[in-house]
C-alpha cells in the first residue's frame, strides 16, 4: 500500500491506518489531520521515536504508572512520605483543575497544552505552589518518556510565570509578643518555637538537629545538617550555613529538662526535635499545629515560622553589643550586606524605642 493510500473515508471521518509500522488505526476529523499524523509517524519511524497513539496511555493510566513507581521508590527507602504525599495531592489537583487532561494521551501533551491549559492551573495559587505543583508533572513525564509513552520532556521548553516580588519587610514582632505565643504554645510546640526564636536557625536546621549538635555543657548550638526539600537529611543551605551558636541560659535549661524527658520511641534517630515515631518533621505542620493555634490562643496575628528567625535577628541587631560580622555569621549568612538588607528593622518594643528617643533628645539638647 502507498503511503497516499493510508488514509480511507469512512463516515465522515478520515482513518489513517499505520499497521505496517507498528501502529494501528486512527480516526482524525479532517483530512489535514490525517496527513499530518501521517507524516509525523513515518519520519519518527525513521528516526526511531515512533510511539504508536493507539497503545498510548492517556494520562489518567500514565497517573497509576506512575504512583505506582512512587510506591517502589518510598518501599524502597528512595523517596520520603512527605514527598510521595506531596506528588498524589498534586497529582489529583491537576486531574481536577484541568478539564479533559485525564483523557488527555501524553503523546499529545506538548509545550502549547501545557502552557495553554494546565500552567494556568497550577499557578492559581501561590507562585511557590504553583511551582511545587509543576515539579511533579515534570517528573511524571519524565517518567513517561523513559517507559518511551513520549518523545521527550515538553517541561524543558515551557515559559512559566515570574513570581511576583513584593518588598514586605519582616512583621514587627516584640519580646512580650514572642513570650505570648511560646507561652500559649503547650508542651508539644511550646520548646520548638521557642528554640527557633532564641537561634535563629532555619527550619530545615531545626528539624534536623541531632543531639550531638548540641554542647549543653558549653551553651553551643553547632549547626551541621539540615533537612532538605525531598524530606531527607542534607546539609545546610550554604557553607556559611555550617556555624556555631550560643545558647541562652534558659534555653540550655529547657534543652537538659527535655532530654531526659523525651520518650524512647523519639530516640531512634537522635534527633531533638523529632516526630513521635522519632523521624524528622514537617515545618508544615509545626505552623499548622502548633504556631499559629498559639498566636490564635495569644490573640496576636499569626507569623510565619520564618518570622521566629526574623525576630531573632532583630533581637541581635538591635538589642546586643554584636557587630554586623558576628551576626551575620550566626544567622549563616554569607554577606553582611544581605544581613543588614534583609534584617534591618526595629521591634515593636516601646521601652526601647522611649530610651532610644531619650538618647536622642540629649543628644540634641544644646
């Protein structure tokens, strides 16, 4: 049969059959179509990418595939819970939020569909989010071309929306503030909010804390590792990031009580602050649980876990004899400059404020 002789009507419809090259038949709508299917199969046949469309799974069978790998990877060791959660949830938003994709046959996903169609979806919310989201159809396509169900990755080629980038500065958060939430905290919360906003530490250093890293003896936080965004253990964001810091009195006080009381069942990986089963946490669920039903108990507005480090910052900035330099390198950063940048704001303190202003009154009186 010629390659002219491929395509029959039938109905209306125009049925291209590709047999002879491992395919089967198609039925397309116009003759154009039919034409170019055509052509496409012959030269990716040619090319040895030919995917045949009629034993193309559509993505909702590309989904179970896939979230059966996912299954393998996390039996296996080589894929967090929280990471495997994370790849369902956005799996299923995608399913729902973008009409006719679980139909959809991933040969026919391209960058125009994926622009088109499911980015504006995905970025609904969030640009984090939206971003998060993305990361998980990207890897499920790249899933799909390793099983050969596409010629490659679409992702590569998307433009994806900027974020938008507002210069808030940090909250004003005082003292008696902080003090409030801690104390409205409860057992479970009360000593992690605390510990965050007395180092200063990011929350993947938080959660990843080990009991080695901390000389109680000393009042010495050494901070190592980190727990990186896949869920597992990692090591800190930059190598500023590896640094030590000194912890107050009552805080060394808080960290002995709780050592000795911490339950057998947390103790399995050393960790300080661990889950019950004794794996590492989710800030996620640090904010959810435990931050913000404090701030709500407190009747302060709630603030990001983010924000404890900012108040800690603000605290040695403002309220201490440190220079710039040794700040800075408690925080972990890597630039003075960033730290000034980003830190420099004043507490929402009005007896420091009236001493401040007291200065400057006798400063200026002449």
């Amino acid at each position: 049969m010629k390659k002219s002789e491929k395509i029959t009507k039938r109905d209306g419809k125009f049925i291209l059959d590709l047999r002879d090259i491992g395919g089967g038949r198609e039925t397309h709508y116009t003759n154009e179509e039919a034409m170019y299917a055509r052509d496409q199969a012959y030269a990716d046949k040619q090319n040895g990418v030919y995917i045949p469309r009629t034993s193309n799974p559509n993505f909702g069978d590309a989904k179970k595939a896939y979230q059966d790998f996912l299954n393998a990877k996390y039996k296996a060791g080589d894929l967090s819970e929280d990471r495997l959660q994370t790849h369902r949830r956005n799996i299923e938003f995608m399913l729902k939020n973008v009409d006719g994709l679980r139909a959809h046959k991933i040969i026919d996903i391209d960058t125009g569909y994926i622009e088109e169609r499911v980015v504006p979806a995905l970025f609904r919310q969030a640009h984090a989010t939206g971003l998060q989201r993305y990361d998980t159809l990207r890897q499920l396509l790249k899933y799909c071309v390793k099983r050969n169900w596409a010629r490659a990755n679409p992702c590569r080629e998307v433009d994806l929306p900027k974020r938008k980038i507002e210069h808030k500065p940090p909250p004003r958060i005082s003292r008696e503030d902080i003090a409030a939430i801690i104390q409205n905290a409860g057992d479970d919360y009360a000593l992690r909010i605390k510990f965050a906003a007395w180092t200063g530490v990011r929350a993947g250093e938080e959660i990843a804390c080990a009991w080695p890293n901390l000389d109680l003896e000393n009042a010495v936080f050494h901070v190592t590792q980190a727990r990186d965004k896949s869920g597992a253990l990692g090591s800190v964001k930059t190598k500023a990031g590896v640094r030590s810091i000194p912890l107050p009195a009552p805080l060394v006080q808080d960290l002995k009580e709780w050592k000795l009381a911490q339950p057998l069942e947390q103790r399995s990986r050393g960790l300080v602050f661990p889950t019950l089963a004794g794996n590492m946490a989710d800030v996620n669920n640090w904010r959810k649980r435990g931050l913000h039903p404090a701030c709500d108990r407190a009747g302060i507005p709630r603030i990001r876990w983010h924000d404890l480090r900012h108040f800690y910052a603000s605290v040695l900035l403002f309220e201490t004899d440190y220079t710039d330099a040794q700040i800075t390198q408690f925080l972990g950063h890597t630039s003075i400059d960033f730290t000034r940048k980003i830190y420099a704001h004043w507490l929402a303190d009005p007896r420091r404020d009236k001493t401040l202003a007291a200065k400057m009154t006798a400063a200026f009186d002449i």
